[in-house]
C-alpha cells in the first residue's frame, strides 16, 4: 500500500459517452480496456506522488478494491509501479514474409501503376521458381525458420496460375519435411478467376488480396483493361464468388485524389460484403489533405453507424500500415524478416524497388547468402526513424509508416494519424459496448 503507481506515459484516456471512457497504452499490445465512472475517476487519480493507501483515502475507497483494479489495470501496463516495456525488435526471425514479383505481364492498363517493367518479358521460370524453393528449404534448415509466407503478386499472379499450382503444393511438402509451415497467397485485380483456381484455393487454403480503387465508374476510372473497358462489374461478380466458397479475401484500396470522393460509397459497399477491407494513403505524391479528411470522416461514420447494427469493426478495418492493438517495432517485413524477389530471382528490399538499377539487389542464386543473410546484410530503412517519431505516443502504432517513402524519417500523413488514431479506439469502444449490451 506504501507502493506509488504511475500511469503510461503513452497512456490515451478519452471519454465515449454515457460515463464511459476507453483506456489504451499505445506501447502495450492489446491493452484496450473499457472503463466506467468510477474506474476512470481512479485512473485520473494516479498521479505519481500518490500511494496506493493515499489514493484509496481521497477516494473513499477499499484499498484492497483498489489493490485488486490496479492489478488488472497492470496487466497491460496502463499503469505500472515498476517502470513500462516497449515494443522491440526480436533478436532473430522466426517467420519469413516475401513479396514474389511472378510476372511483369498485366491485363489491366491502371495509370498509377509503380511498376516500371510493366509488361516487359515474360513469368517467373521454372530455373528461379527451384531456386526460391531450395532457398526456403535452407532457410529453414540453417536458420531455423519455422513458418514462411509468400505473396503472389505481379503484373498479375492469376495469370501465371498454373505454375504456382505446381509450385505450391511442392513447397509446402518440401517444407513441411524439415518442420517449417508454408502459407501463400495472390494479390491480384481479380478478374482471372476461374473454377479451377477457386478449387485449389480451398484445397490449399488459398487466400486473397484484392486491389480495389471504388464502387462502378469510381474503379473503371482508374483500374480498366487496356481496352478501356471498366473492371468492376467482374471484380463484384468474382469476389463474391470466393465468398460464397468460404475462401479467406480481403481488399486493399489506395486512396489518392482520383477516387477518395468514392471513400462513403465503396465503405457501404465493403460493409455490407462484411470482408477485412485496408485504406492505404497513396505513396510518393501529394494528396488533397482537406478532401481526405472529409470522405475519411464520412467513412468513419458509416463505420459507427455499422457497428450499432453488430459490424465487426476491429476485424474488419485496417488504416494504413497502423497496428492499434498489435502494435510491433517497424512497419513491414522488410529489413528484419522480409522483402521482395524479382522475376529473375533479384532480392530487394522492397518491391517498390523493382525496375530501380540504382537501387542494390542480391540474386536468390547467390550461393553464399541464405535469405536470412540477404535480410540481414541489406538495406535497412526501417531504422531512419525522426526524433519526433521516437518520442510520439503512437510510434508502435504507426512505426513512422512506410521505410521507403518517409520524409525527414517520418510519414507524410503524420498529422492525419494523430487525428484518427483517437477515432479508430473511439470505434472500438462503441464496438465492445454494443457486444456488451447483446450479453447482457
């Protein structure tokens, strides 16, 4: 009772409505804790110079009531007596990403595209697929890895469907002999699918990543065929064939200036579909920031709107590369357990990178480099971190955002985070509130 609590110094402690407040320590994975009146009374009271016993008397209450709810509120370091752990980077990896560029060749004609070898020369061989095989298998062997994850990407994956077909099936046997767990699956425009495919994916636990810009005329705008003819209408169609077939997909669309008008319309659309759904901000070029805050805020509030009518948000919506309740210490795999691997078998750190000369690489064929090492003696942009970002209550939310395109080591929708963080627990709540009333 001699003991003097302290609260996070990332604490964040705002109201919800009807005496409620929400809690959450920005540096402690999953610590989100609902509070009524009287526990948010008791929280503001910690103050530093307080004792347990002194805080129980300008309360008036039990100290060993009190004892009890600081314990719980210890658990995940909302307040601590002892000082306050972070988010760090593991000594080594234990699961390996990789984003695998299998072909340059793409149905779809989008104006934005990063890719500078768009359609030039053809997929992936056979040579680089073996190769990248027999590199995982000796990741696994010499470095001890334990789990590895490839996303199947391009140009567009599904048209060079019937060579992962092979491929994957053997690498997860190859895999699994030396104890290692192998999952992967397509990011893709989606308009190539087929029975075939939609039979392997459930076979194998396929799923997918689903580049979407907007509803109808929003999406045809920037993502049609080389014709110029709109994609959506088969976009709609073949997601929800994969929903119908249980098979695990999720959307990602790229806010820019040419489709965040659509933001309200596709949130309805992707609500009402009740898929995993992330808005990424454009990278690389500057976006209307008032327009954005807008349609984000019009968003938000078809969220709020969808919760009340048991939506699961937290399950459902990501923002950007913002980690609210896992939290980590850097954005991506990049750098520490990933990166990226050309069609010719070039390593890099990203796949932005592809195309760039000027930017190093190492080749999977390089016998003295297993991945683990191409990782390790690569480059490392996730550490250029600015001095506001070390000091930020949200670093291990938003861990300075994507490596690649910082600015001054920083994101350039720092200030937009710093407004909508808040919201995105605000959000929670009103999500464990609503569970919590169905249970009553």
């Amino acid at each position: 009772m001699n003991l003097i609590p302290r609260k996070s110094p990332d604490l964040l402690l705002r109201p919800v409505g009807d005496g409620l407040a929400y809690a959450v320590n920005c540096t402690y994975p999953n610590s989100f804790r609902l509070l009524n009146q009287r526990q948010q009374k008791i929280l503001e009271a910690v103050n530093g110079v307080d004792d347990v016993k002194a805080i129980a008397d300008k309360l008036a209450m039990p100290l060993d009531t009190l004892d009890q709810f600081f314990a719980m509120l210890g658990e995940t370091e909302l307040i601590s007596f002892d000082g306050f752990s972070v988010p760090v980077k593991p000594a080594a990896p234990q699961l390996l990403n990789f984003w695998i560029h299998t072909t340059n060749a793409c149905n779809l004609g989008c104006s934005y595209c990063y890719i500078s070898t768009l359609n030039t020369g053809k997929g992936m061989t056979e040579a680089v697929r073996m190769q990248l095989l027999h590199k995982m298998v000796e990741a696994a062997q010499k470095d001890g890895i334990r789990h590895i994850r490839l996303r199947l990407a391009g140009g567009e994956p599904l048209g060079q469907f019937n060579n992962w077909k092979i491929f994957i099936p053997e690498a997860r046997k190859a895999l699994a002999a030396v104890g290692c767990k192998f999952d992967a699956g397509f990011v893709t425009n989606l308009t190539m699918l087929s029975d075939e495919i939609i039979d392997f994916a459930k076979q194998y636990g396929i799923g997918f990543g689903v580049s979407l810009d907007g509803v109808e005329k929003t999406h045809d705008a920037t993502r049609s065929f080389r014709s110029g003819c709109g994609s959506f209408g088969i976009v709609d169609t073949n997601l929800r064939k994969l929903i119908a077939e249980g098979i695990p997909v999720s959307i990602n669309t790229v806010v820019t200036n040419l489709n965040l008008t659509g933001l309200p319309e596709l949130t309805r659309y992707l609500v009402a579909l009740d898929i995993p759904f992330r808005y990424s901000i454009v990278k690389g070029e500057k976006i209307h920031a008032e327009l954005l805050d807008e349609y984000l805020s019009a968003s938000y509030a078809i969220m709020q709107e969808a919760i009340e009518n048991g939506w699961q948000f937290s399950k459902r919506f990501q923002f950007c590369d913002l980690k609210p309740n896992e939290l980590g210490f850097q954005t991506c795999a990049s750098g520490f357990s990933g990166g990226a691997v050309y069609v010719d078998g070039t390593f890099k750190y990203c796949h932005v990178q592809f195309g760039d000369d000027n930017v190093p690489g190492v080749s999977i064929f390089n016998d003295e480099l297993s991945l683990v090492d191409m990782i390790a003696s690569g480059e490392h942009h996730e550490d250029a971190k600015s001095d506001d970002c070390k000091k930020c209550r949200y670093r291990s939310v938003c861990t300075s955002g994507c490596p690649v395109y910082r600015v001054d080591g920083k994101d350039p929708q720092c200030s937009l985070y710093h407004r909508f963080i808040p919201k995105y627990y605000e959000l929670q709540a009103k999500e464990r509130l609503i569970l919590f009333s169905k249970m009553k």
